[in-house]
C-alpha cells in the first residue's frame, strides 16, 4: 500500500528526519539530567540536598518522644547550627541545595540521609519505617526534580528503607543494613535496582538497638574504613576487608556510647566533616591521617541525629 499522504517522509513517521535516541541512559546525566550521582563513599563531595529546621521543632518541646527526638530541641539554635554545618560545606566547594518544603514540614524532614540513596544513574527514593516519618519521601522527590535528578527506582510494597542504612563498598558492591528502618523486602528491590547496573547488592544484619548502619561503619578513602570494635557487623568487617581496606577501630567509651562520632560526612579522601566535642575520636581520626573539620551539633543531636543525618548526599566525583 503506497503511502498517498507522503507521511512517511516526514519526520514524525520516521523519515529521513527522524533522529533516534542512542545514548544510554548513564551517558545522558549531566547532559539531559543534572550532574549527579556517587558509586562510592569517599571521592569528593560535589552536591548536597538539605533541609534547614524550623518551627516543625517545636513539637518535641511537648512530647519529645512522640516525634523520634530524644529531648526539646531549640530551633532557633538548631538553625544557627545548620546553618554553620551549610558554610562548612560551601567552605569545601560543596554545592548546597535546599528542600525547601511546601506548607509545614514534618518535624524529622531536616534528616535528608534517611531519604535518598544515590546510584551512578540517579537515585533510589527511601521509604522511611515509621508512621511519623512517613511522606518525607514527597517532599525529597519533588525537589530532585526540581534540581534534576532522575529517580530510578521508588520502593513499594511492604519495603521499608532509609538511606543511611546504605552504603558504597567500592564501584560495584554496595552493603545494606538490615534492622529496625531497613527489610529484607526493601534489600530486594534494592538489589534488583542495582542489578541493572552491574552491581551487586550485599546485606548485615544491624544489632540490636542500631538506628542506622551509618551508625556503625564509614569509609573516608578508596582503602580506608573506621568501624565500631563489637558492633559493626561481623559480615560487614570481612567484606571491607576482602575489598582490601585497612580499619580504624574508634576507641570504647562515652564518645561513643552516648554521642555522635560516627555521625560524619566524607569530603573527599580522608578528609572529613564532623560533630565538634569528640576530642578522643578526632585524635584517632588525625592519628591515621584524617583531617577533621568541626561544627557544633549540640543541639541538633537532641533531635536524635548529627551532621551524616542531615546530609543528602547527591553527587560526588566518579570512584
């Protein structure tokens, strides 16, 4: 049948002006979505998302409890203090956006790590485990939009998963923390996300009582981790190790116990931002080469996070 219309050569049908897509989907960030993306822990920090509190925190002056938040949280000081945290990152050359919620936030919105978890090709949306935390996720998604990011993956189902309970080993592994905030539904379809990516998707049981793998274990270099001695999980130790990476065990004690050391963002190799007042862990972290660059966080650890809660970590240089 001939083609009497002469639509074929157009080049909506097809014709000789038709351009077809090739590029892979990879190869168009930082082109047709914006420059995004990490596949490690410790290569330069180029992009954060951030949400500055505000009069949400008001609530746990009430019930603290109630909200997740271990005792009345101040906001005005809580938002000197991100604001602090926000300087040190633009210091760093890191480029800062903000959430920037519509209408009132929900009081945990400030802790972005919880709600994102970022892949080469986009980002994974986290679906946070409890029902005071949950549509966090909403106002996450609209502004990873906004900025550019492409979403590969939004979790279903029963799975349930915040960001910090992930984390890069190297380009092609990544390790997830099984626990309170993270199921075995949500490794699924982590893995299967991943996959598709050629990489491979491990898991550790978190101990009792951990919030957050993040919690436990952080890397600050291609060969380098700091780990908790007895609570960093048994799997997770030796696939750091097979991976080749050297351990800093932090020391037992207060610092730890009932504080905020762990809580830290990598700026780049060895180089890292921290809660200012852990004077026995920063000497450890400066004694096997770590710079520490420091902000106040006393208030905002009332609210039951620091620095690597705060922080949607968005892109970082390739590993």
């Amino acid at each position: 049948m001939s083609d009497s219309s002469g639509l074929s050569n157009t080049s909506a049908y097809g014709g000789p002006g038709w351009s077809g897509r090739s590029d892979t989907h990879r190869a168009e960030i930082g082109r047709l979505w914006a420059e995004c993306g990490i596949d490690t822990e410790w290569a330069r920090l180029r992009t954060v998302l951030v949400h500055r509190p505000g009069a949400e925190l008001e609530i746990s002056n009430s019930d603290p409890d109630a909200v997740q938040m271990l005792d009345k949280v101040d906001f005005a000081k809580a938002c000197e203090q991100h604001d602090a945290m926000v300087e040190a990152y633009r210091s760093q050359g890191v480029e800062v956006h903000y959430v920037d919620p519509p209408g009132q936030p929900r009081p945990n919105q400030m802790f972005c790590a919880d709600l994102v978890f970022l892949t080469p090709e986009g980002a994974i949306l986290a679906r946070p485990a409890s029902t005071v935390r949950a549509g966090e996720e909403r106002e996450i998604q609209r502004r990873l939009a906004d900025i550019g990011v492409p979403i590969v993956r939004t979790l279903r189902g029963t799975a349930v998963f915040e960001g910090a309970d992930a984390m890069w080993l190297d380009p092609k592994t990544v390790m997830v923390g099984k626990g309170l905030r993270t199921n075995q539904e949500a490794v699924g379809q982590i893995s299967s996300a991943l996959s598709e990516m050629g990489v491979e998707t491990l898991s550790a049981d978190l101990p009792f009582g951990t919030m957050h793998f993040m919690g436990l274990m952080r890397i600050v270099d291609k060969d380098l981790a700091v780990c908790w001695w007895r609570r960093t999980p048994f799997s997770a130790v030796r696939a750091l190790q097979e991976r080749g990476y050297d351990i800093v065990w932090l020391p037992e004690g207060p610092e730890l116990d009932h504080g905020r050391a762990f809580n830290f963002v990598t700026l780049g190799p060895r180089k890292i931002l921290m809660v200012a007042g852990y004077e026995i862990v920063q000497r450890t972290l400066e004694g096997v080469g770590i710079e520490c660059i420091t902000v106040d966080c006393s208030e905002l650890v009332k609210a039951a996070g620091a620095i690597g809660c705060l922080t949607g970590v968005v892109g970082r240089d390739p590993g």
